[in-house]
C-alpha cells in the first residue's frame, strides 16, 4: 500500500522545479528539500543519480531506501537498507534495522531477518515490544504456518491499473472502496491520482463488468485524498477519511504538514452532504480509517496522537447517545507497538481485525485478529496465509453471518499497485487458550475505590506485556495466556504500590480474581536536597552492571522498581542518573559506555514506570568517579572492579517527598 496509512503529508502545498547541480552536495540538498515535501519519487531519481557518481554515505543510502519503503516498494528497499547496513552499520539507528528486517521477509529471506531482527532486539532489549516479541516467539513461523490455510481468496472483478482499496460493507449489497481511477491531479507521493470514494453493488456489477462502478455522489469527493468509509446500517451516516481539507480549504499543520483528519457525513436525497469533521481530529496530528462497533456506540480509528505507541496507533471513541463523542482511548500496550497499527475492523461477532507492521509476520503490513470479551482486547495473533504475505496486506472485512469479506494488497500479480481481493472463510480460525485477570483496586482505609490506578502485567521474567489504568469503579481487566505466570504491580499516587504473583489455570475463557487495596496512612516524608542521592535516601541495595555491559540486571530491576513507586507518588521530583565504569579499557570507551548505562536505567524507568521522561536526566561519567583506588594499571580483583559500574540518582529539585511508597 502506497499512501493513506502512512501518517504524514500526502499532498504538497507547493510545486517547485528541480534544479540539477553538478556539485553532489547540491543535487543532495535539492533531493532533501523534495524528500521533506514527501516527493519522494521525485528525490530518489536525485540521490540515484548522485549514487550512481559514487558518493556514499548512510544518509543518502537511507533516504533512497526510505523513498521506496514509504510506497511500500519492498523489494527495491531491502537492495538499499543492505548496502546501508553492510557499509555504515555502526551510525544506523535500530529502526533501520527493523524495516531491513521486514523488506528481507518480503523478498523471503527469513533466516537471515531473524539474524537481522537479533541484532535489534540485543540493542533496544525489552524496551521495545517488537524486540521483545521477537524474544518471546522465535517459532513465529511455524505458529503463522499452523493458523494458515483457513481463508479461500480470489482477485475482485473491478479492480484498475490504479491504486483501489480500503473495502467497506454499505447497504443493499453495496461495497464502497478507495481508487485513483479516477484521474485529475497527480499526488506527489507516488506520482498516482488522489483518491476517491466510490460505490458498486456487486451483483449488478458482475453482469456488466465496471459499468455500475459509480462516484459517491454529493460532497465527498473532492481535489485531495477520500478513503476508508465505515457507514451506518441505517445508511443515512458516514464516516470517512479525508486530508484536512474542508469547505474548499487545505489547511495543514505549523510545520507545513497536511495531516489526515475523521469526517461524518449525511445522506440527503441519495447524496453525501452536511460534511464536518470530528471533533477530535487536529491539524497536528493525523486521525484515520474510521470503523463502527457493531452495535454503533464505538468508533474506531487509527492516529498518531500524543500518547501514541508507535507511528500510528489504534483507538477507540464513544459515540453517546446523542452523537456527541468521549475521549478517544488508546485501545493499548498488547494491541498497539512502536510500529504501525491501522486499518481496524470490527466484525458483527465482535473480533476486532487490524493491520500491523509492529506485530510478527510475514513482511510488510499482515493483517491480525484479537479476540474481544469483557471490553478486554486478547493478544493479537497473524491470520495466516494467503490473507497475509510478503507484501501490505490491509483493510480487511469480513461479514460473519456469510463468512464472506474482502482485503487490500499491493502483491506483486496484482492488477494496480493496490488490488482488492475477495475472499470466503473456510474453517474457524485457531485463538490461543487465553482467559481474563481481573480485580478491583479500593482503598484499604475507606474501602472507596480508586479510579484511575496504573495496573501492570508483567510475565515471570519481568517483562512487561500488558498495562491499563483502572475504570471509575476501581475495576481493571486483562486477557492473559492459560496456565501461566505473571506478576501483577499497581501504582497510584499517593498510595503504596503493591505487586503480586499470580499463576493462571488451564482453561480457557476462565476468569483468575486478584483485587488490591492500596495504602495512603503511611506517609514519610523527608526534606531531599538538590544533589542528594535518591537511592541513599530510600536505603537501596547499589544498581550494578555487569563487566562490558550495560543491560539493566534483575537484581537491579528490585531496586529500580521502588524508585519507580516513589516518582509515582511524587510527581515534583526531578532526577539525574549519573552512570559510572570500572577502569579497564581506555577513557573514550568507558565514557561511552556509561552514558549508555545511564540511558538504558531512564528508559528502564520511562518504560516500566509511565514516568514523564521529561523528568530524568541522564550523563555518563566512564571511569572518572571510581569508588576506590582501583585505576589504570592498579592490580584489582574482579570483586573491587564491580563496585565501580554503578548508577546514581540525583535530585535536581529540593522539596519534601513521601518514601512510604518504596517500603514494599
């Protein structure tokens, strides 16, 4: 898929010539400025041309491979993201590394994508989700092998040279979709037509071919991008995507970026009028690809709002009963990743479908399920083949009283870059043995609940699978695998915060009971000064690193997580980690080595804690604070050498703060 899921300015603002230099530097220069416009065609000719004279850097070798990875050009991109990763390895971000590592699934190179996806996850470790599903199911394949086979696809009849996706269920039997068909401007993203919603009912249309293949009539339509439409079943309200563009007005966000935004729609004498968008949508941000629960109370959608996971993530927003709107919701940490989840659908037997680059798959967009029970979203799994492969699978739907649905792909027989394709379930598809953790969390004094409590689920290791916050009845939730062991942690302000083991049964759809009461009457407080040492005060056991090393140690991790309660419980707090080496190997890279230790104690703490990273500060010291006289060339033991790879946590505001919270 070549344009509406990715969350950035899908037309330009202005149209300038391109000025062919013959210094590099300046034909460079120019190809960033039609980049940063997302002309990305445009640019790759430019950095190609300069490639071809031999210059290279990781930068150029990035954006070449970019400009093919953003219209999703797989195969082309994984020729670039190689030469970049073998000649520049060392300056890459890891994100380079994950979209290598999804262009060699979509040319079938699996082997060495793991080999690929290794080296990710050794460098973001468990604070990145995909590394850590990659950790946690290395046999990915053969799970997504064993749920395939169960859907029966076809190409669908009316598919264009053009872009056409983004299917969606209308009334009497008619299917509305997203085309370029139907010419007029040129998008400089990928040089194709901007989109338009149209409309086909699908049993006239298979008698004479596209001749029923209509223009949603009315307002709809317009010089910018259409897509993505879910409607009532009543018929009479839609709800679509659109670029900001309203009353014949672009508007765009303060750096220039023409976001996407969520419109409603009215139908009035067979047309689409009464356009306005939703209220909340924002020129700084992108909203998308609206679906309605089934019974229409909930919409949908995809954004890469603040609070977002990732690039874009998924969503949910009442729609009360008088068409007004809640707070949209984030739908969570099991659901949503660091990548991209778009494209939501909710069956009418309540599964939601989604499509997701962040999740395991098999290159590209896959499309995955997660079972919906007790408002609670179940851990999302791949469908399978032929629904998903090497290329964007995505806009999937699928009427569950027929088994009958379609989806959207950009694989290589299609007819247009985007094709349609229909398909019939044939057999159930496999949803892990999952049941549910709940609780209420109340007030051990009063007995009150307590609303709004930060409920954690972390596996045996340790590692964080799962979080949410609790309703205003004290109540939380989770869907949890069977017959396995977790350790639950609560945290609210101004309260202790309390942690518990808990071992799952066996038998799916059970419901495991854990309720908290939570402590506020054993408040200590004491006066921290600007450079006082937070774990001094609260009496900690010295954070350690292991030799050359610098991932957090689950001794460490004991230790961290009652700093972790006492930030909680005092939001004013601000601190710095000073991390430290022993003297063994030369000053640069110890230097270098410490201020990686200390970054990876803060994002341990952003991370597993939800503290406002704008409250931590980290530096590096390598080896010029040691603890004792163990210097260059000073005969230590291994044992003195250790007391040296520390981390310190430095108060850089004074103020009383309540250490109760640690006590647990």
């Amino acid at each position: 898929m070549k344009k509406i899921y990715i969350f950035t300015l899908l037309i330009s603002l202005s149209f300038c010539s391109l000025i062919i230099a013959q210094n590099s530097n300046d034909l460079i220069t120019n190809a960033n400025s039609e980049f940063d416009r997302f002309a990305y065609i445009d640019a790759r000719e430019i950095y190609i041309q300069v490639a071809n004279k031999g210059y290279k850097s990781a930068d150029l070798y990035q954006k070449i491979a970019d400009s093919y990875y953003f219209n999703a050009e797989f195969r082309e991109a994984h020729t670039w993201y190689d030469k970049l990763v073998k000649q520049f390895s060392a300056s890459i971000s890891p994100e380079y590394l994950y979209r290598y590592a999804q262009c060699l699934k979509s040319v079938q190179k699996f082997k060495k994508a793991d080999k690929v996806m290794e080296r990710f996850a050794s460098i973001t470790k468990e604070y990145d989700s995909r590394a850590f599903n990659f950790k946690t199911n290395r046999y990915y394949l053969d799970l997504i092998e064993k749920r395939s086979g169960k859907f029966q696809f076809n190409p669908f009849d009316f598919n264009s040279e053009f872009s056409d996706h983004s299917p969606s269920f209308s009334t009497n039997g008619d299917l509305i979709f997203a085309s370029s068909r139907g010419g007029g401007e040129i998008s400089v993203w990928d040089k194709m037509p901007f989109l338009d919603l149209y409309n086909i009912n699908l049993e006239q249309g298979t008698l004479n071919n596209d001749i029923h293949i209509k223009p949603l009539k009315g307002d709809i339509n317009t010089p910018v991008h259409e897509s993505s439409a879910a409607i009532t079943k009543d018929g009479k309200t839609m709800y679509f995507t659109r670029n900001n563009y309203l009353k014949k007005q672009l508007n765009s966000s303060g750096s220039g970026t023409v976001m996407l935004k969520l419109y409603q729609a009215e139908l009035v004498n067979k047309k689409w009028t009464n356009i306005k968008e939703l209220p909340f949508n924002s020129d700084d941000y992108s909203t998308a690809h609206p679906a309605l629960s089934p019974n229409e109370d909930k919409l949908y959608f995809a954004s890469d709002m603040p609070g977002s996971y990732g690039n874009s993530d998924l969503y949910v927003v009442t729609i009360n009963e008088d068409k007004s709107f809640g707070k949209p919701k984030n739908l969570g940490y099991n659901i949503n990743t660091e990548g991209r989840e778009t494209f939501p659908f909710v069956s009418n037997d309540g599964n939601l479908y989604f499509s997701s680059d962040g999740h395991l798959g098999l290159g590209g967009l896959d499309v995955f399920i997660s079972k919906v029970a007790r408002n609670t979203y179940a851990n999302p799994y791949n469908i399978g083949k032929p629904i998903n492969g090497p290329s964007d699978d995505f806009s999937f739907i699928i009427d569950k009283k027929t088994d009958i649905g379609f989806f959207a792909s950009n694989r290589v027989d299609g007819q247009g870059s985007d094709d349609i394709y229909s398909f019939k379930q044939m057999a159930p598809l496999d949803i892990n043995c999952q049941l549910f953790i709940e609780g209420i969390v109340t007030n051990q004094k009063t007995n009150e609940v307590i609303p709004d409590a930060l409920v954690k689920l972390y596996d045996k290791d340790m590692n964080l699978t799962n979080q949410v916050t609790t309703d205003k009845n004290g109540y939380y939730t989770f869907a949890a695998d069977c017959n396995s062991s977790f350790n639950l942690n609560v945290y609210k302000v101004g309260y202790r915060s309390q942690r518990t083991p808990l071992k799952t049964s066996k038998y799916k759809g059970d419901v495991v009971k854990q309720n908290f009461d939570l402590s506020n009457d054993s408040f200590k407080s004491r006066i921290a000064r600007i450079g006082d040492d937070l774990a001094k005060i609260l009496q900690l056991n010295t954070i350690y690193f292991n030799y050359n090393d610098y991932e957090i140690r689950k001794d460490a991790e004991l230790e961290l997580q009652k700093i972790i309660a006492v930030l909680q419980s005092n939001d004013h707090i601000k601190i710095e980690i000073r991390s430290h080496t022993d003297s063994r190997a030369n000053d640069e890279y110890n230097y270098d080595l410490s201020k990686l230790r200390a970054k990876a104690t803060k994002e341990y703490l952003v991370n597993s804690g939800d503290i406002n990273r704008n409250r931590i500060f980290y530096k590096g010291y390598g080896e010029t604070q040691l603890v004792n006289n163990c210097a260059n060339d000073v005969d230590c033991s291994d044992f003195e050498h250790a007391k040296n790879r520390r981390s310190e946590f430095i108060i850089l505001n004074s103020g009383i703060i309540n250490t109760a919270a640690s006590d647990n």
